[in-house]
C-alpha cells in the first residue's frame, strides 16, 4: 500500500506535467495563429477553431489598396510571412521625365525666344533673318506671328522640325549661317528694306529713290550713307521718274500752288521735290503727295540737307 501511494503519487506528478505541456503547446499555437492574422493583408475574423478566416475575394483584393504607411514601411528584403509565401511588393509607379527631357530621355534644346517675347535677342534674330531673306521688314524686338513664320522658314531650309520657336540649335545655326549685324540692321532708318540701287545709283552722290521699296537712300559712290522711309504722289499726281539733278533747296518753303509747308525741299524736277511731310508722319502710306517725295522723318532729313549739294544726283525708279 505504501508503494501504490508513492506511485499514485508520482502517477499525480507526471500526469500533472504533461498536462502542463500539452496546455504550453496549445498557448503557443494561438500565438502563432494571431501572428499570422496580423500579418495578413486580408481583415477576416477568427473562424471556430481560433485560426484565421479564408483569403478574401477576388474583388475584395482588386479594390484593396495599402495605406501610405504600409507603402512607405515595405522593404524588398522583407522577410516572408508565417505561411512561407514572400510579402506582396509596392505597387510600380512610372517615373516621371526630368522636365526639359524629350520622350525618348534624349536632353530636349532649351528654347530661347519665343512667340510673346520682346527684348534685344529678338531684334537681333530678326536682323539675322532679315540678312538671309527671311524676314523683310525693320526688326522690332518683338517676337510676333511673323517672327515666328519667318523662323520656321528658316528652320525648314536648315532641316530643323518647323517650330516657330528658336531653341538652342536653332539659334546655332542662325549664327553660323548670318554675320553679326551692324548698328543700322538693328535699327534701320527705314521699316522697308531697301531695293537694290538702280545702276545709275552706283556712281557720284546721289539722292537714290525707289518706287518699289518706298525708300530714299542717299549714296556717294555706291555706298549707303543714310535712308530713310519715302511715298510718293498719287495716280493723278505722279511723281516723276528719271535721272534728274538738284536745282535748288530750301530750308524753309511754302507751296505757291497747295499752300503746305515744304520744309527742307530740294527740288529736282519742276516743283517736284524732295521735302518733310507732316501729314505723312501722322498718315503714313494712307495718304500721297501731290508729286513730291515725301519723307516722315524730320530729323534725319535735316541732316541729308546740309549734306546734298546743288548739283547732287537724283535718281527715281521702279
């Protein structure tokens, strides 16, 4: 009797233990049953037996997205989940192109000048422009509709995608193909360009005036001195054409037949002569003489009259 107790006593002890054990084993398999739940993408409940629920539906995950922290925190050397299987990777996003990078990640040509923009740049591409016959009027500094069509000639003919708008490579190419332009291409007497001299214009000093261009360019041996905007009478006042001389000038002169002002005449033929026009610089082309050359600019014609003399060649053509 006393060796059944012991061993009823001892049958108590280990009993004892192993219910311990198997009551251990069942704590750590409900830990390790959270674990997994937690870790999961998925918000199902705990089903009866304490594990966790089924993966989500199909929809469920499609609309199912992770928060900015869960983005931010997730590694690609994260360690798998409990169930063996690696963790789902961030969503790839397309990086964005550095600004100023063409699509194909080529560096894009910055652009320089464009439509809407005024500063001395611009005047000095349109004189550019204007030297390779791609612009035609005065430049202006403002970078306008003709500006842009006159640079997209010209990048056309250098085998440049027309733009309209001068990037680096285009302005380049400007450069290369124009010399730098004088202070008068910059800023011209006249808004026309000037027409070629009629060969009678090439010799001596002479008043060159030209019905085709609107334009007077005073020349002492082929060379221009100034110029400066001109018009001319109307169809039944015309100026008249021909090679002709100065007969005599006036500083100050009042029309014997129209009663207008004269100022700084020079006549050349008759009563035809070359003089300032007031009405012309406020009309401009709007208006015509009566047979006289006319000019608009009063103080750039006070200097071409000290300097013709009695005598000097005038020259009016087509």
């Amino acid at each position: 009797m006393k060796r059944s107790s012991t061993v009823a006593r001892g049958g108590v002890v280990r009993g004892g233990a192993v219910r311990r054990v198997v009551l251990a084993a069942v704590s750590v398999a409900l830990v390790a049953g959270c674990t997994a739940q937690a870790a999961g993408t998925g918000s199902g409940t705990a089903g009866p037996s304490g594990s966790a629920s089924a993966q989500p539906s199909a929809s469920e995950s499609a609309s199912a997205s992770p928060s900015a922290s869960e983005s931010a925190s997730a590694s690609p050397d994260a360690s798998p989940t409990d169930d063996g299987k690696a963790p789902s990777s961030s969503p790839a996003f397309p990086t964005p192109e550095p600004s100023g990078s063409a699509s194909d990640g080529a560096p894009a040509s910055p652009v320089l000048m464009k439509d809407g923009d005024e500063n001395e740049q611009v005047r000095e591409l349109q004189a550019r422009l204007r030297q390779l016959k791609h612009f035609g009027r005065a430049p202006t500094g403002f970078y306008g509709s003709m500006t842009a069509r006159s640079v997209k000639s010209f990048q056309k003919k250098q085998g440049l995608t027309g733009t309209g708008s001068v990037d680096e490579t285009t302005w380049q190419r400007l450069l290369g193909a124009s010399r730098k332009p004088t202070a008068d291409e910059l800023k011209p007497s006249t808004t026309n360009a000037l027409d070629t001299p009629a060969p009678a214009c090439m010799t001596g000093r002479v008043l060159c005036i030209s019905k085709e261009s609107r334009t007077l360019a005073w020349m002492i041996d082929g060379k221009v001195v100034s110029s400066m905007d001109v018009r001319f009478g109307s169809e039944n006042t015309p100026t008249r054409e021909g090679t002709f001389s100065v007969g005599w000038k006036a500083r100050e002169w009042t029309s014997t037949i129209y009663h207008t002002p004269m100022p700084y005449a020079m006549f050349f033929s008759g009563g035809q002569a070359v003089h300032y026009s007031s009405d012309f610089a406020a009309r401009g082309y709007a208006g015509a003489s009566h047979g006289c050359v006319n000019v608009r600019d009063r103080a750039k014609l006070a200097v071409l009259f000290d300097q013709v003399k009695v005598g000097d060649k005038v020259v009016v053509h087509w």
